[in-house]
C-alpha cells in the first residue's frame, strides 16, 4: 500500500480541487482521507453518501467538582494553559483551554477534580463514485486537530486494509495536523503559486517534508499568473531535489466547477488538461514506490 | 483595541485585508501588525525590514540520571506520551511535551530539572512612526504553534490598536489567536468551500463569544450563496474585493496595493474606519 498526501504550506493554493481530480483519475482500490480537519472541504466536490459516524475523543478535560471544592485556588495557580479561572464562589474550567494534562489533579488537596473524556467530533465514513472517503469534524472551540487527523489515518487503514492507495488531502501550516498527516507518508504532493508567500511557505514545508523524510513532488497552480515568479520556484525546486509533476493554467472553470460541486477534470478546458498529464506523471512517480494498478 | 483578521479556509485573503488594513490605519492611529499565522507568517515579505529578533523557550523536563529511580511515576502521569520509563532509562519525546509542568511535580525523587529549549522566534520591526510590525515564527518540524501565538500576543496586548494576522483553520491556533479579543473579521471567498468554511469559523465565535464581521474577496459578481448565509446570520458585509489582476500581481510579488495605488488606498480606508466603528461599539 502507498499512501500520497496533497499538501502546500499556504493555504487556498488548491489542495482539495486536486486531490478531487487525482482520486477521478488514478483508478483502482484507493481510499480518500481528509486530514483538513478544520476547512473539510473534499467531501463538496464527491456527493458522499455518509454509511458510518462516530464520536471523536480528543484529550480529556478537567471538571471541579464545586460540592468538594474548597476555594483554595492552588489549580488555578498551577495550571499553565490559564484554563481555570475563579468565577463567583468557584473556579472553574474553561475547556478550549484545557489541554488535558492533568496537572491541577496533583495539587488539588480535595480531591475534588477529575478528568473526563471530551467529545471533541465526529468521524465520518462515506461512500461516493471515487472511492470510499474517511472524513471528520471538530466541535467548535475544540482543538485537538492532530489527534483526529491521526485517528482518521487509523480509521481508512482498518476499514480497507486492502487499498493500494491512501491519498490525503492535508491541512495548510507546517504544524501538527500536518506533521500527523505526513508522518509514514511514501510522496507528499507539494501545490504551491507563483506569488512570494506561495515561496516563502514551499520553502518551510520542504524542510519540514525533509525532516521527516517524506518524499516529495511538486505541482505549480495558476503558473501563468506570474511567470518570474514560477521560474523562480521551478529553479528552487531544482537545487532541493523536489520533481515538478505538473503546472496548471489560471483557468476560470476550475471555480466554476467548485460551484458545480465537481473535480474540475470532469470539465474540459486548460486546467483539467494540464491535471490529466501531471496525474500521469504522478502515476510514472509513484510506480518508484513499487504500486498502483490503472 | 485588538482586531482579527482570519478566514477559516486558507488562502483566500487574509494577509492581504491585515496587510493594507494595518497601512491605512497608520495613517490615523498608532498601529500594532502582529502575524499570529506562525506556521507561515507572510507580513514581513510586504514590509521588508531588518528585525529585531527574540528567541521564544518552554521548558521541558531534563532526567538527572543519578537521582532517578525508575519508578516510573512520571511516565504514567503524562497524558501526552511525552515520558516512556524503560528498564534502564527515560525516554523524552520533545515533540509531544505540552511544557504542563506536572512531571517536575509529580517525580517523588526530584529527578526532573527544567531546561529551556527554543521552538521559534519574534520578529520586531518598527515600521513608520505609527506602526509597528511583530511576527511570529514556528520552528520548522516543531509543534508548538500556540506557544508562539501566546507569545505574540503577550508582546502586543498593552498596544492601543492591533490588527492580527489569524492562521487559517478553527482549531488550537485560531482559538488561541481570537481569544479574548474584541472582533474579527472573517475574509471568504463566493465558493461552497468559502462558505463552508466560514460557517464553521462564525460557529466558532459563538462559542468564544466574540462578534464577527465579513470581507467578499475574489468576488466575480455571483456572490449570492455568502450575501444569503450572512443575512440569514445577521452578519455585516463590509467589502466585497472584485477579482482584480493589478491586486493579484501586486499581492503575488510582494507588493502593498494601497501603497502603490489611491484608488485602494481609499478602499481599504474606508473598510477601516468601518471596522474602527465596530471596533468602538463593542469597546
């Protein structure tokens, strides 16, 4: 099995409008994953058909017991993350805060705290004409986004232990959800576009990549908008040792079939053109790694 | 004063509203620009300066081999997997240490001492006489993105007007970056992706209680699907930025819109004395 992950460093570079297209394209028993927990958009563009939803548990939180509290304020003192903070009589928890810890529990003389596990979202399985899709969903005001990204790697790989292909539409940053969606990854698919922060963050996604020793390629959306700056990324790629798959053309359909609801490979144009050839040349990248069957 | 700038999906606009927001106000105000987005902080390519630079620590546990006892207590107390006790040693897994301090607590024989190690940094650059600019910068292959932002916003919270720069997403780091403060404004884009994930993000306010205002970008006229969901929700739109080449290529070479050109200038001021005007109402 090989698992790819789409990610890009900046955000909106057109992570999903790609996974979306490499899942149309790249046939065979793949599995989709949407490890961009907090804008989970894949699903918009795969009309899913929900078949499992479970709750998530992230890390616990602390609960005080106000019947046992005696008002020291020693937790509130000790922890770090400045989730308790005294309320009227009581302290209390603010649980977006609390990470967890437990720490409060070891200064507590009452006995009076204790940790209880925090619905943090929810897990989704569904079917859609692309292949199955593991997705999930945070509450608002919870955190805990690696953890999930984490649990929905685990969840595809149980499901389909059979797949050939786990490909993962990341989140943005270079933080912990992307950590969690990289780690043991065989190729990230880099999208990155001609702009300076575009550069700028490729350039910090590569070292994390590295540092992790995930291998990579890389793909150049709307190229033409600003072509210096695109040999420029093309030049650096180079001196990284980072293949460039694909550059994809502005091209206004790629919008218009977003409003649709569909990969933009399912319309004709410049841009589903140029996808087409650089899913080829992912295919030709991949089969280094020993896999998938057309 | 402290005003948010952050979107819920990446990309499709943020740095680019702070960026020209933050140089307009100047004009008037004494502006703090603080780039809360750690993991890929961009400000600082549309206001090149020679920074001053300050190293952001946490403390992590250090074993004092020669007091340890192996007796495990440290490694069962971590909730994050940080401490693994073998036969012969302690393991330490920086990566997951959250600096909770409860193992230094915990161990019964005062094994533990605190050492500093550096997971990023702050950029400060005084840009005009009337704005400054502070940026923080996450390590690369580091996690700890909400220490940074929690240092950030530390460093700037005593100034009188601060716009932030949000990372993308609702999770930790936008939490942390809207946190007690007194509005944001939301940057989306007319797609379902932009609409969804701007729901997601107004869900998120809620909860944290803070009031929400919102900025059209890209628009190419069919705007309808985010008009309808901000009546539904009694949001107010205050701009909508048309998909315009000249802002594109300037945004893409690094180049500040409203610096170069009155016609935004006066755009983006008039967004601002809006947002000022929220601003002071909610004061």
């Amino acid at each position: 099995m090989i698992q790819v992950a789409v990610v890009s460093g900046k955000g909106g570079t057109g992570k999903t409008m790609l996974t979306a297209s490499c899942a149309a394209l790249i046939h065979g028993n793949k599995v989709l994953i949407d490890a961009d927990v907090d804008a989970a958009n894949l699903a918009l563009l795969l009309d899913p058909e929900d078949l499992t939803t479970e709750e998530f548990f992230g890390m616990d939180v602390a609960v005080i017991n106000q019947d046992k509290c005696n008002n020291c304020g020693y937790c509130e003192g000790t922890c770090v993350f400045n989730a308790i903070q005294i309320k009227g009589d009581y302290p209390s928890v603010i649980s977006y805060r609390c990470e967890g810890c437990g720490t409060c529990l070891l200064v507590c003389p009452e006995d009076a705290i204790k940790m209880k596990p925090g619905i943090s979202g929810t897990i989704h399985t569904a079917k859609t004409r692309d292949g199955p899709l593991v997705y999930g969903s945070l509450t608002p005001g919870s955190g805990n986004s690696g953890l999930l990204v984490h649990c929905l790697r685990q969840k595809a790989g149980k499901m389909y232990p059979d797949a050939s292909l786990i490909l993962i539409d990341g989140p943005p940053g270079i933080g912990c959800p992307l950590i969690s969606t990289i780690t043991g990854v065989q190729i990230a698919i880099i999208v990155t576009e001609p702009s300076r922060s575009a550069l700028h963050d490729l350039m910090r996604l590569i070292t994390t990549c590295r540092s992790l020793k995930t291998g990579m390629c890389l793909v150049v959306n709307r190229y033409d908008l600003c072509p210096d700056i695109t040999s420029e990324i093309i030049k650096r790629a180079g001196m990284e040792n980072v293949p460039v798959i694909g550059r994809i053309p502005y091209d206004p359909m790629v919008v218009t079939s977003i409003r649709k609801g569909i990969p933009v490979v399912y319309n004709e144009g410049k841009a589903s053109e140029a996808i087409h050839e650089m899913v080829e040349n992912l295919i030709s990248e991949l089969k280094i790694y020993g896999t998938t069957n057309r | 004063m402290q005003i948010v700038i952050a979107s819920g999906k990446g990309g499709t606009g943020k740095t680019t509203v702070a960026s020209n927001l933050a140089f307009v106000l100047s004009g008037k105000y004494d502006v703090t620009l603080a780039d809360c987005d750690v993991e890929e902080p961009n400000l600082g390519i549309f206001f090149p300066c020679n920074p001053e630079v300050q190293t952001v620590q946490v403390e992590v546990p250090e074993v004092l081999i020669d007091r340890c006892v192996l007796c495990g207590t440290c490694g069962d107390f971590c909730r994050f997997g940080a401490l693994a006790v073998l036969k012969e040693r302690v393991l330490f897994f920086q990566n997951l240490c959250h600096s909770c301090e409860g193992c230094f607590r915990i161990c019964p024989s005062d094994a533990l001492q605190k050492k500093l190690v550096r997971v990023g940094e702050i950029l400060t650059c005084r840009l005009s006489d009337s704005l400054v600019l502070v940026t923080g910068r996450l390590d690369e292959g580091d996690i700890r993105t909400t220490t940074i932002i929690r240092s950030v916003r530390k460093k700037v919270s005593p100034d009188p007007v601060v716009i932030i720069d949000s990372p993308p997403g609702t999770a930790c780091p936008f939490i942390e970056t809207v946190d007690e403060t007194n509005l944001c404004v939301l940057v989306t884009e007319p797609t379902p992706f932009g609409l969804h994930d701007l729901s997601v993000a107004v869900n998120v306010l809620r909860v944290l209680r803070i009031r929400c205002l919102v900025v059209i970008n890209r628009s190419d006229g069919n705007d309808e699907l985010i008009e309808q969901y901000c009546t539904e929700n009694e949001l107010p739109v205050l701009m909508c930025i048309p998909f315009d080449f000249k802002l594109l290529n300037a945004q893409n070479t690094g180049k500040l819109i409203s610096r170069e050109d009155k016609e935004w200038y006066l755009r983006f001021s008039e967004l601002g004395e809006k947002i000022m005007k929220y601003a002071r109402e909610d004061l």
